[in-house]
C-alpha cells in the first residue's frame, strides 16, 4: 500500500486488499458542541461508487450527529488499523433508510465480515461518500 493520499475512486491494489480483510473500524462523527465522537463499527468500502457505508440503528448517537448536520450530510472519517497498517477514508455522511440501499449495505457487510447480521427493522445506513482516501502499508 502507498503512503497517503489515495484516490478513493482509484485505490492502488493494496489499499484495496486491505479494506477486504476483515477489521474491526472506527467512525468518527461531530457532536453538536464539535467534539469528536469515535465508535466501532464494521464498515464497507465501494470504490466503484465513491462510498463507504456503515448500517447501523436509526436511534444511535451516530445517526443523530449525521441528522443533525443536515441535508449537506455530516463530514467524518472511518479508519481501521492493523499494527503498522492503517487506512482512512473521509467523506460527506448521509442516513439512508430506503431498503433497497440498507439491503446493498447489508449485503457488503455480511461479504466483508463473513456474517449475515439478523433482521432489524430499525436498521439505516450511513453512506459516505468520499472525497479523500490515505493509508500506509
């Protein structure tokens, strides 16, 4: 994997590789006085689309803090380490809860993480869509 910047639309094959192995992420959001909120979350990467998607529960902090941002969305950053290796995608977050687009997160979730999560109707998705990609391998 190159040193930072990445296209996020056009990773090198190592930054790629990386982001399919199966890591525990974080997700970085705004609270509403600007402090940083920083959770796990298991999360996607579509280079293809420009996107990151992390499916969550609508009533989670990090939902609200995306809300609340407004219809521009929310910036924030997801990022996975593995020892030396580290991988960070930024972005422009929006909350989807038309199912077509929680069944496409679902669906790369449970090929990322080799699970299928069980139902849950109060399930969204965090899309982001990306603007800066950096990693170091």
């Amino acid at each position: 994997m190159a040193p930072y910047p990445q296209d996020p639309g056009a990773p090198d094959a190592p930054y790629l590789a990386f982001w399919r192995e199966r890591h525990l992420c974080t997700l970085t959001t705004l609270r509403p006085d600007g402090s940083p909120h920083v959770v796990p979350v298991g999360v996607t990467y579509d280079p293809e689309a420009r996107l990151a998607r992390v499916i969550t529960n609508k009533s989670s902090a990090k939902v609200a803090h995306v809300l609340a941002a407004g219809p521009e969305g929310a910036r924030v950053a997801v990022c996975q380490v593995d020892g030396r290796r580290w991988a960070t995608l930024e972005g422009r977050a929006r909350v989807h809860t038309d199912p077509e687009r929680v069944a496409e997160a679902v669906r790369r979730y449970a090929e990322r993480y080799e699970r299928t999560p069980g139902p849950n109707p109060a399930r969204v998705v965090i899309e982001i869509e990306l603007t800066r990609a950096m990693g170091r391998g």
